[in-house]
C-alpha cells in the first residue's frame, strides 16, 4: 500500500503531516510512504530525515500517483485532487463548511475523505483529536504573541528601582485553547481572570490559579442541560454578564479570545467600545479571527492599533509553532488510521459502521456523504 504526504500550499501553513518518527510507525502497518520533496523544511524535518525514517522522496504532484491514502494538514488543490486515484482515502482538516468546492471535487474524484475536525470527542478518540492538539498550542502561542506585543514584563519584579506590577490578562473561553493560555500566562507570572458561558469552566480555571469572571444567581445554578450544554440564559442575565465583563475588560493589559462555535461565526464578545475603554498599551490576541473574530475591531492576518490598543489577529497559529504542531498532529493522524488496517493481511479494512469513521467521514462513493454538509 502506497502512502502519500504531500507539500502543503495554503498560506502561512507551515506544518507537515507526518514525522520521522510517525513515517517509521507507517511503514511497519505495512505503508510504503512516499514525502513530496520540500514537505517538511519549514516544520524542520528534511528530505533526508524522512528518507532515513524509511520514506521515499517524490517530486511535486508525483506523490499522490497511485497512493491508497493520503495524509494533509489542509485542503489539496484542485491539481493535486485531479491526481489522486479513484478510491483513495484523505485525511486531512478539510474545513468542510467553508470549502464546498473542495469537498464536490474529492467527490467526483472517487476520493474517501476524512475531515479530522469532525473526529468524535469521544474517550476512544482522544489520541485522535486535532482540533485539541492544534488548539492546546493555540492557547500557549497566543501567550506568547500577546507577550511580545505588550510593551511591559508579565511578572511582578522587585528591583533597586522599583517594582514591577504583574499584567493582568483576561481569557475568554475555557475549551482547550483557553485553559493552556491560561496556564502559561499563569507560568510568565500573570495576575490571570476568565470567562465561560459553561458554569461547570469555573472550578477548571480555578485548578490553574486563576479567577473565574461570571455572574452567579439562582440562574446560573441550572445553567447546563444533562448532557452537558449551556443553556440558553435570560436577556436580564446577558445584560448583567455584559456589564461585568465590560467592566472587567477595561481593567486588563492583555484579553485573549477563544470562542469559535463549528460551522458558524465566530461569537462577538469584545465590542468596539470595550475596546475603546481599555487603556494604552493593552493587547488583544484574538484566536478566532479566521472565522470572523471575537473582537469587532480585528482584522484577519494583519496586527491592528485602535487608540493604543494592539488587536493581534495572526491567522494559523499552530503554524507559528510548527514543529511541535507537525508532530502532534502526525500523530492523531497515525493514531486514526492505525485501526483501519488489517495487522494479519497489512491491507486496509475500512469499517463504515465505526462510530470514529461515520461522524469524520465526507466523502464517499463519489458522494457528500456528511449529514451535516448535505444540500
């Protein structure tokens, strides 16, 4: 069996699917692996590490030529879609809400493609995850551009000249992204404060030594459905909740964003005028800005000042740190098609009815095969 990994092309992508040490694991499943020359230099692994780990090495669209699987980190062209054989299987984070067109011609190719966005958060799937392991390097990456951006130390620093108060920063949203920046705020030495619309965040955020921001009643008590989701609050505790943020906001020198709801805008939760009342100098990282921004004011891929506040709005960030998101991501990928091949025979043996290929499987049969991407 022939395993492809191609050269990514998108922009500011700087991540490779595989690794040394994941290309090895391939090739004893029974893969013969074959890298696109160039694949891996910008995530630090060359030509040569991947042709010592057992790959051979091809020229551009020569890679995908009679490949049964290809591994990505985003969306082929078309070009390279065009040379992938009918039958072929693809993983790769294919954004299937925004790249339509991507998934008709994987379709009408005969490609079987799996977006790994949609693998189930199930306990089996953990290792398999890359909307987790991508966004945990989100969370500290946003740390640290937040950190290069604010004109003074986060620590408190005691010297002969004087003292040095700690920045105070504010996280909203405490998914994965948020508590690991949390937490490395929290390791520079930050004063550190978030928010949730989950009651259920606060005893979380509290565990990394940071204070949750939440207006608490008799409302907040039943705030979570059975099966663990928000539910819907009244408009006189939305306007409460928008006050006390509001409030809290004006008070910080760094606001980090990290709402995203799938297939859907990204929530606002900075307005225009929160951003007006934080004082000079404060910085904003916005980790939502591709798919619309939590703050009004940012500006997808460009690092924007309004009244002395710097709105970050660096696209890709586990790109920024590409070569432990290579790695980590090489992984969930090896993780997810290791139970797809068969150990006595090394063929593939591709079981539709497991709950991990139904829920990330797109295409199909020449098909849009998703329930959630039909029509």
């Amino acid at each position: 069996m022939k395993l492809a990994i191609g050269k990514e092309t998108a922009a500011a992508e700087k991540r490779v699917a595989a690794s040394p040490e994941t290309v090895r694991k391939l090739t004893a499943l029974g893969f013969d692996v074959c890298v696109e020359r160039g694949a891996g230099l910008t995530a630090a692994v060359t030509d040569d590490m991947f042709a010592q780990a057992g790959a051979k090495i091809a020229e551009g669209s020569d890679v995908y030529k009679d490949a049964d699987v290809v591994l990505r980190v985003r969306n082929p062209l078309a070009s390279e879609i065009s040379a992938m054989k009918s039958g072929a299987l693809l993983l790769a984070q294919l954004a299937p809400y925004q790249e339509k067109d991507t998934l008709k011609a994987l379709a009408a190719q005969g490609v079987t493609a799996f977006a790994m966005e949609f693998v189930p958060r199930i306990t089996r799937a953990q290792t398999m995850d890359v909307l987790s392991s991508q966004a945990n390097l989100a969370g500290y990456r946003a740390v640290l551009e937040a950190a290069a951006a604010f004109g003074r130390a986060f620590p408190m620093m005691m010297t002969a000249a004087g003292t040095v108060p700690p920045a105070k920063v504010f996280v909203m949203g405490a998914g994965v992204a948020g508590l690991q920046a949390i937490a490395t705020a929290r390791r520079l030495g930050a004063t550190v404060s978030a928010t949730d619309v989950r009651p259920a965040a606060k005893e979380q955020v509290q565990s990394l030594g940071a204070s949750f921001v939440m207006v608490e009643n008799e409302e907040t008590k039943a705030a979570e459905t059975s099966g663990g989701y928000a539910k819907e609050m009244s408009d006189d505790y939305k306007r409460q909740q928008a006050e006390l943020i509001a409030e809290t906001i004006k008070k910080q020198d760094v606001v980090i964003t990290t709402a995203l709801i799938p297939g859907r805008p990204a929530p606002k939760l900075v307005t225009e005028e929160m951003v007006r009342s934080m004082k000079p100098g404060a910085v904003i990282v916005d980790l939502a800005v591709e798919q619309g921004g939590n703050c009004a004011l940012s500006k997808a891929g460009e690092i924007v000042d309004v009244n002395g506040v710097t709105i970050v709005g660096h696209l890709n960030l586990p790109s920024r740190i590409a070569v432990d998101a290579s790695a980590l991501y090489a992984r969930n990928l090896l993780n997810f098609l290791t139970p797809l091949v068969d150990k006595e025979t090394k063929a593939l043996k591709l079981n539709r009815e497991d709950d991990i290929v139904k829920a990330s499987m797109v295409t199909d049969g020449g098909q849009i095969v998703h329930p959630q991407l039909q029509g």
